[in-house]
C-alpha cells in the first residue's frame, strides 16, 4: 500500500494559514487537532507555521502568537498575558498552567 504524500508547503504559506484561522476564531484560539482540521495542514507544519508566523507578526504589528495549556494557539489579548508568557519561556518551562 502506498503512503499518500501531503502536498509540501512553504513555512509562510503554513503561517498564512495559520494566521488567518486564528484571526477568525480570535479570541478563543484553536487547540492543534482544531488546527489542523481547519487548516488543512499536516501535523509538521502546523507545528513549523507558528514559528515563522510569530516572525511575521512582530514585523507586521500584529498582536503576540503564543501557546499555552489553557488556550493552546492563540493571538496574545493582553500585555499581562504575553508578559506572563515570556517570563515563563525564559524560565526554560513550556507550561503556563499556574498563570491561568
């Protein structure tokens, strides 16, 4: 049985995916299997598309990109809330649970 190959897609292209989506369920965000399904994108790009989208919002004056266990992707609404991200990234943890 042959595998069906997913179509490859730029990381910009995965970003422009993903920045569109979460700009429509803003302000809620989209836990991954969420992603995925309205995106269209496989697991790995869903999971390289924040990353070059966090760059491209900083450049284009968007609000923060962030992940977190309570809302998983999702635009930063408050500069508490992106404070509180970053001082937890610093911090080497990926989890903001006690921060929610």
């Amino acid at each position: 049985m042959q595998r069906r190959r997913a179509k490859r897609l730029t990381p910009d292209k995965s970003a422009d995916r993903i920045v569109r989506v979460l700009f429509e369920a803003r302000p809620a965000g989209l836990f991954l299997p969420q992603l995925l399904l309205a995106t269209q994108l496989t697991g790995s790009q869903a999971r390289r598309g924040p990353r070059r989208a966090r760059e491209r919002a900083a450049g284009e004056g968007w609000p923060p990109l962030i992940w977190t266990w309570a809302y998983d992707y999702h635009f930063a609404g408050e500069e508490d809330e992106l404070e509180r991200w970053e001082r937890s990234r610093l911090r080497g943890k990926n989890s903001m649970r006690s921060a929610f």
